[in-house]
C-alpha cells in the first residue's frame, strides 16, 4: 500500500518503524516551488530531463521537516518506495489544493 490515509492534516505513509504524517503544503509552500515544478514538469514531458525524482523529494522533505526536524533527503530515500513517491507526490499536490488553496467562484 503505497498511500494509508489523506486528510487535511496531511497523508500518512508507510515508514521503516510504522507510519509517517506528511502535512500538505503551506500556501507559501505551494508559492515558492510552483514556478520549479511547472519547469520540470516541462523537462520531464519533453523528456529533456531524466531526473525525476530531486524536487520531489526536496518539496516533500521541506513539507515533511515541518513536523520531523530531523527528517533528511537520506531519510526520504531510504523509506520511500518508488511507488509510495510516486503517489506521494500526485497526493500532495491534490490534497494540497483540495483543502488549502481556495477555488474562486465566479458567483
């Protein structure tokens, strides 16, 4: 099982010694790695860039350090299934906008 549980206050994963809350980004979060994530995503579809799995990483453990200080990229790496990323991250950003940022209405 890659992802236990998503709420608002964050999705629970699989750790080495039980489970881990990775709270959903903050609205200066989402603010300061938008513009880097649009890029690669860029990079990634046009296939110009093979790595695809640094800023990941580097945005969930920004996210992650909010509630586990001493949480490294190592730490991240070592626990982190490639499948557990991988949905990870397409939970975060869903999550994030689900509960966080709101939708303006247009009524």
């Amino acid at each position: 099982m890659a992802i236990i549980r998503e709420s608002a206050d964050g999705i629970e994963i699989p750790w080495s010694d039980g489970t881990r809350l990775m709270p959903l980004l903050t609205r200066e979060e989402v603010e300061r790695f938008w513009p880097r994530v649009q890029t690669k995503q860029k990079e990634w579809l046009g296939g110009t860039d093979t790595d695809a799995i640094s800023l990941p990483l580097e945005i969930i453990c920004a996210a992650m350090n909010r509630k586990y200080r001493e949480l490294t990229l190592a730490d991240l790496e070592d626990n982190l299934t490639p499948s557990t990323l991988k949905a990870l991250w397409q939970a975060l950003w869903a999550a994030t906008y689900l509960y966080h940022v709101p939708v303006k209405s247009s009524l």
